[in-house]
C-alpha cells in the first residue's frame, strides 16, 4: 500500500477559485471505494493499492479539462513503504507519538 | 497571508523511518507562535505571514543536519492569494461546501 | 501531450548518493521509444502521451525496490496543455523570446 | 551549496499562457550573480547558498503579483548535500557516468 497525496489546478481559469474544480475531482473518488482518502488545505491524500490510486487520479486530472479548462497542472507524491503496512493514521502517530 | 506545505526528507539514514526527523522538525514550529499549523500524512501545512513561514522552513531543514544527515531533501508548495483572506479553514470549507 | 517531471528517491538507503538507483530508472525509458526526455540535475523530463508516462514512471518507481530500497519517495508534476500542442522546446522557446 | 528547483504559476490568469511571467521572474535573477542558475521546461534550477536562493525566490514569487495576478502558487524543491559539493553538473555527471 502506498501513501500518495496531489493537487490538480486548472490554469488559465479568469478567477483565482478553483474550489469548484476541486470538489468535482473529489467526487472522482466515489468510484474507489478502496482508496481511504482525506482532503487538506493543500491537497488530497489518498491511501491504497499504487496503480488504483493513479488510476484514480488519472481521472481526477480529466475533470477541470471536462469543465471547461485547457491546461491542468498536477501535483503528484508517492510515499511507497514496502518493509512494514504504512497508512496514513499508522504515519501520523509515529510522529504524535515522539512529540 | 499564505498557506504552505513543506516536507523535509533526509537522505541516506540506513532506516526508511524518519518520524524522529519530522519530530524534531516540528518542535521547531513552537518558536512560531504567529503561525498556526497542521501536521497531515504527508507533511506539515502552515498558515501566515510568508516570510515568516520560510524563516520557520528554514529552521526546521537544519533539524536533520543537526541530527545527524547529511543529505535533506526539502519540498515547499506555496499558495499565496491576494484578492481575500486565505486560511486553511476557508480553504477547506470552500471545497467542502461544494460536495 | 503532456510535459511530466519526475524524480524518483530512495529513503534509508545507507549512503546519501543515490545516482546508481537514477541510472537505472533511467534505462527504463529505453523500453519508451515514444517517449522524449531530458535528464536535469533534479530529475527527468518527459514529453508524450500522459498514459504512456505515467505507465513509464510507474516502472521506474519500482527500480529502487528492485536494487534493494525498502521505501521510495516519488515527486510527479504534470503540464498539460491542450488549446494547443505544447512540447519542450516550444515551453522553453516561449520564455526564451520574452527574455 | 544547495540545487533547488522552483517553478512559479499565477492562478486565475486570463489565458493559459504564462511564459510572460516566468520571462519576468527570470529577469530577478540578474540581481543575484552569485547564483547559478538553469532554465528547465518545466521551472528553473538554482545552484549557491541556500539563504540566498530562497531571498531569490521570495522576489521571484512576487513578481506575477507585481504583474496584475491575484494568486501565485510555487513550487521550492530543496537539494542540500553536505558530506561533498554537490553542484548541477557533478549530479549530471554522477547519474551520466553509470548509463
């Protein structure tokens, strides 16, 4: 399982808001019941099998083009821990824990 | 005010877990006490003034040398917007409220 | 097409150099004929069908688990533009002549 | 010395072109001799003293605003080495010299 968080934003979209397309990409993940996934103020961070979650935001990335826009720009960050189970909550704590 | 993610990564620790970094990273944020921050999955999200925020990055990407690496790879997004108020709990809101 | 950056990292491998593990992700895009791209001293530039990339990029992800890492951290940053063809060298001449 | 690379969009533009901002944000870096520097396709690979690259960077970020944007989203990525010089042509070589 991999750990893996993107930002897609539409460029080139006459307004600074792009919340609209976010929330749209969002329901993309509707589809993924197996994704685990959490929205921040930065981005997505989803958790699951690798190819499911760049599958998933293969889709995600369509959505402001299908709205509208002419050139998306994606961030994506892949955390791919393969000696023990990383999840988001087990990351996390790791760190609360030595605080 | 900006928003700003950052994650601050040593290279070649001998381990793949480096919760004790981010840690000791974090423990810097508490001589920041104008920024308000948000440890996430990925990294860690603060919420200020953008000089002082980088001051703050800044910081926190000695931490690993001081413990030890030799090699930090340090990531910093920026979102700085001008024409309202942006906080991270607008941010979210605004997604949110769309869904 | 898509312009897509990629750098690919091992994390807890025990010395801080990690051009081996670059190399041989490297010799991954030889199995891309489709696929143009530029090495930079921060990673790997590739132009092409965005599916293609990201089939190529998801190989790569898996060339340091082959040679030994145990956790890879991977940055993907996807341009795509489609109100017109954008390539590399269009991307840099349009800089270029504004300079 | 550190390598970092930046690339600097303004969000909410008319069009979809912003090679007229990244030509601007280039013309900061005529202030800073002491740094050395690379266009990439995809941002600009900044090679000196950490303080001073992110000092560039702080006036670069600000240059779209300077320029009617409204939002400004950047992008830092941080090389830092310090158990050997680590410079944008010795990382080229490094990874060169095992293809």
């Amino acid at each position: 399982m991999a750990i893996v968080e993107t930002s897609i934003t539409p460029i080139g979209t006459e307004t600074p808001s792009v919340s609209k397309y976010v929330a749209k990409c969002h329901k993309v993940l509707e589809d993924f019941p197996e994704i685990k996934y959490q929205l921040t103020p930065m981005g997505t961070i989803l958790e699951g099998e690798l190819p499911k979650i760049l599958e998933a935001i293969t889709k995600m990335h369509e959505v402001p083009f299908d709205n509208g826009a002419s050139r998306v720009s994606t961030l994506i960050k892949i955390d791919d821990r393969r000696d023990k189970e990383a999840t988001m909550d087990a990351k996390m704590q790791s760190v609360i824990s030595k605080l």
